[in-house]
C-alpha cells in the first residue's frame, strides 16, 4: 500500500477514536468541563498532560531546530524540560491545594479583585492564541503533505475534529482523547526513531545510536560525521554553539518559567481528586516526557546527517519521491542558480539553492531513510496527534477563561450552570475560527511561535502566580502593574524585533539582531520582561495596602503540607 492508503487508514482509525471517546465521556456539568469532574486517575492525568504538554512544537518542529541549529537547539531541551520540573516541584501542589479551576480564577480570588482576574484573563487569551497559532501551522503541515490537500483544508478538517470533542466533552473529553493521544504520538516518534538508529549504526536506542558509530565499518562516531558534512558545506560544526552566553540563559530561563506559567497546562493538576495525585501525576507526566525529549536529539543528528548525505551536490533530476512530495507542500525549495542540475546545500546565502523548512524534518526523517509506508504514516498520525492534543487544552483554556472567568465571575454573576456551559461551548466555537485563521495564515515556524507563548506566559504569569503563592503580603496593586508592564513589554519586544512592526514591517526583520536589548533574542525576552514584572509589582505593593488578613491566612494555608490530601478533598 502506498504511504497515502496508510495515512488515510492511520489517521482515520486515530481520529474514530478521538470522536468516539469524546461521544463516551461528554461533559453534562460545568466542572466535568473545566476540570473533568475532578476525579481522573494520576497515570492518566499524567498521560494527558504530557499529550497536552509536548505540542507539534515538542513533535514536529524541535528536532527539526535541533537538526539545524544542533548544539544551540538545546535550549529548547533544557528550558521545556526543566520548566516543567519547576512547574510540578514548585507550583503544581500549591495550586491544586487552593482548588480554583482557571489561572484567571487562582489571580481573581488571591488577589481579591475583578480588575485582576480580567488582567489575567486577557494575558490568558494572547499567550493561548499564540501557541494555539504554531499548533495550527503543525496541523496544516502534516496535512498538506500526507493527505495531499491544500493546507487551508487540512486546517479546517484539523480544527473541526478539535472542536467535536472540546465542545462535546470539555476538559473530560479532552483528557481522555488526550491519554490516546499520548499514546499514538509516542509510539509515531520511537518507532522510526528506532528503525533509524538500527540502520545508521546498529544501536536500537536511538539514544545510545547517537554516540555511536556508523553501521558501514568505518569506525568513524555518527557526531564525527555529521560535525565534518557540516563544516565541509560551510555550516558550523553540529556539536558546537554560536549564540551568546547570555542568549542561551535568556532563551533557557524564559521557557523553564513560561512552562510554569502556561495556563493550558496548570489547568491539569485540578483535574485529580487530591494533592498527592497532583505530585504523582507531574512525576509520571515528567518520565513518559522524556521519553520524547532524550530522543529528539538523536532524531535531530539521523535526519541532518541524512538529508545532507541525500541532497547535497546530487542531480536534481535523480532526486526521490520524498523531495518531489516536500517540494509540492512548499516547505522544500530548489533554485538553480548555477544552472547545472545539481543541489548545492552550502552555508553561502548566495550560492544556497536548497531552501528546508525546519519543520519537516521529522515529518520527512522516514521518507528520506527509506522506512516502510505504514511507518511515514503513524508519524503523520503522531504529529497530528500533537497539535490537536494541545490545541485542544488551549481551546478549552480560551472558552474557560471566557465564559467562567468573565462571564460568570465579572458580568453574569447569577448565570445558571447550563448558561455557563452554553457559553464555554460558545467560546470555544469562536476561539476555534480564530485559531483556524492562524492556521491558514501562519507567523512563523511552530516552535518559534511557540517560543514567543512561553516569553508572554513567563512575562505575566509567573510573578503572579510565585507571588500569589510564596508572598503572603503581595497585594492586588502590584500584581496587576507587574502583568500589565510585563506582558506589554514582551508584546513590544515581539512585535519590534520579530515581527518589525516599529521598524518599516516585516522585511526589516532580517536585520534586526544587531539591535536586540542586551544582546537578548525575542525568544529569550520574557526573561527580562519578567524580572521587570516581579521589580514593578514589588515596587508598587510598598506603596499601597496590605492585603486583607483572611487572604494572608489563605496563602499561609495553602502552603501546609500536612493533611493536605484530606483539606484538599472537596
């Protein structure tokens, strides 16, 4: 059969599944949708949370940053990962002892205040529109590729599945979908992970392949290898960095607490009946993570190391069926400039012909290694499994925020539970256009765009939320100055060196690194809107009142461990 047929069957058998477990467990109430009726299972709580967790961002576009950037694409390793070690050590329990649906609610109730809860509310709904936009351009991606249909209609099958089982089921359709679709995105990532390692060098764990030597008796190490294609067209070598010091902490700090601020993944630890399971279900969610992450560099050193052994200085016209496929989507490029027929990769922009979006190249990893059909396939199935997983929780982050947050909590105090309902079905309607929109006009490459949420999460959310927890005197008056300046500071950074909004638009883009603040990149920029954040909340509590004495007392209780499986169970 042909990698076509299977991908038909692969996905549809995925997406029946999607659709029937969301028809299984719909939502009749406004707590199964926010938070699954509270009562999920740690081991699958921490399923769903790393399906919810590890986006087309961790799926598709990671390996392939880590394929090109090589040593500088570990900032993307270290600060997902260790930000979700900090989210599960230090925010996760505190936040599920003090037992409120939504972030928005956690900062309205802390800090006493409507003012603050729609602050947050706002930040809540740029941070999810900008990652749910990288999800979207995965979605768009895969599609366009492996069912071979315009990306604009790959995106609106992808987001009316999304909707189905969101709108249907809510948090409990959603968490369940998501505990399948760990499961499919795992096993898509592994097995050509697995099947590569094999052939490139004997070593079934990809993992251990990575530093080991190649399986054609040379006795030359896979990293040796790729270091010397690298350095023979021009590039860097693979194993060695060129970012700045100071970028690469930036980069690093901004996702680690970005992760901890990000709302669609907090949102998670609510959904078990006690404290302890929200320890256990972050432990689990952190282990069946790595999995993915340890392997991604491995699929980052196979693909590179592939693509340039297939296409650098060979005849276009002996070029395999994958190249023709990839160049059709748009997202691979050839130019002869030269005019001899052949693939000049090199690092020189002038002499460059081949351009590669980094996205594809795990999507493209089994095509150029040869794999079996079925197995192109189940990685199509897996990436798409990704995005929509994540795109999922976003949504319900989005039509939460909307119709508890400010409808219920701010506007419509006396609405009925069916009302509310309606409403987050509603939102979520509305969201999943907008999302769509994104989707058929991307900003930018997945993982970048994705970067770009972690900064905003980190740059509002974070001082917030560790001052709402840690510091019983923080007041509503610093912490809405510190999210109003933090967020606003990171939308100006983005929108000026990214996006070159204050600069003469987009083509003066290219440029722009010369001027960064501090030599600081946009996607490490949270990082120092977010110091300025806890800075101004800090500045402004000194000066303004004290928060009343039962919300000190809150704080203060919130912190006790002891018992706090029982004080939690309600």
């Amino acid at each position: 059969m042909t990698v076509q047929t299977w991908t038909y069957i692969l996905v549809g058998i995925t997406f029946a599944l999607y659709i029937g477990i969301a028809i299984w467990s719909r939502a009749g109430s406004t707590k199964e949708f926010y938070v699954a009726g509270g009562g999920v299972s740690p081991l699958a709580n921490g399923m769903a949370t790393a399906a919810d967790w590890m986006s087309a961002a961790s799926f598709i576009s990671m390996a392939g940053i880590i394929a090109f950037a090589g040593y500088d694409g570990s900032v993307y390793l270290m600060g997902w990962t260790g930000g979700y070690v900090l989210l599960a050590l230090l925010l996760a329990p505190y936040l599920r002892k003090f037992g409120k649906f939504t972030v928005p609610d956690f900062i309205g109730d802390r800090y006493y205040s409507k003012t603050a809860r729609i602050v947050a509310v706002i930040c809540a709904l740029i941070v999810s529109f900008t990652y749910v936009a990288g999800q979207m351009r995965g979605v768009g991606v895969v599609f366009s590729r492996f069912l071979e249909v315009d990306i604009n209609t790959g995106v609106v099958i992808g987001m009316v599945i999304v909707l189905f089982y969101a709108v249907l089921g809510g948090m409990k359709g959603i968490t369940y979908t998501q505990v399948a679709q760990y499961c499919v995105l795992i096993f898509a990532f592994m097995v050509p992970a697995i099947f590569i390692s094999i052939q490139m060098t004997g070593n079934p764990v990809p993992q251990l392949g990575m530093g080991s030597t190649m399986n054609d008796g040379s006795g030359v190490y896979l990293l040796d290898k790729l270091n010397g294609l690298s350095t023979q067209l021009g590039f860097a070598e693979y194993t060695s960095g060129s970012k700045s010091t100071m970028d690469v902490f930036a980069i690093t700090l901004a996702l680690m607490v970005g992760t901890a601020g990000l709302p669609h993944v907090i949102v998670r630890f609510f959904t078990v009946k006690r404290v302890r399971d929200a320890r256990k279900s972050a432990g689990l969610a952190l282990l069946l993570i790595a999995i993915l992450y340890t392997t991604a560099p491995a699929v980052a050193v196979f693909a590179r190391t592939n693509m340039i052994n297939t296409v650098s200085d060979q005849e276009y016209a002996e070029m395999p069926e994958w190249f023709k496929n990839w160049e059709e989507t748009g997202l691979l490029k050839f130019n002869d400039k030269n005019g001899d027929g052949k693939i000049q990769y090199v690092a020189d922009g002038k002499r460059n012909e081949l351009v590669v979006d980094r996205d594809i190249m795990v999507l493209a990893n089994p095509e150029i290694a040869n794999l079996p059909a079925w197995v192109i396939a189940l990685v199509a199935a897996g990436g798409l499994a990704a995005a929509l997983s994540t795109a999922a929780g976003l949504l319900l982050v989005i039509s939460s925020s909307v119709s508890h947050d400010l409808i219920k909590k701010v506007f419509v105090p006396n609405i009925t539970e069916k009302g509310e309902l309606w409403a987050a079905r509603a939102a979520a309607t509305v969201a999943v256009v907008i999302a769509g929109y994104f989707g058929i006009n991307p900003p930018g490459f997945v993982a970048a765009v994705v970067a770009l949420a972690f900064g905003l999460a980190a740059a509002s959310f974070f001082p917030a939320i560790v001052l709402g927890i840690f510091y019983k005197k923080m007041n509503k008056e610093g912490a809405i100055a510190g999210m109003i300046v933090g967020i606003s500071l990171m939308l100006f950074y983005m929108l000026k060196f990214k996006f070159g909004i204050f600069d003469g638009g987009k083509e003066a883009v290219a440029g722009l690194s010369q001027d960064w603040w501090f030599g600081i990149s946009p996607e490490g920029f949270g990082t120092i809107a977010m110091l300025v954040n806890f800075a101004v909340s800090i500045i402004v509590m000194q000066f303004t009142e004290a928060p009343p004495k039962a919300v000190q007392e809150i704080v203060e209780d919130i912190r006790i461990p002891s018992g706090a499986g029982e004080a939690s169970e309600h």
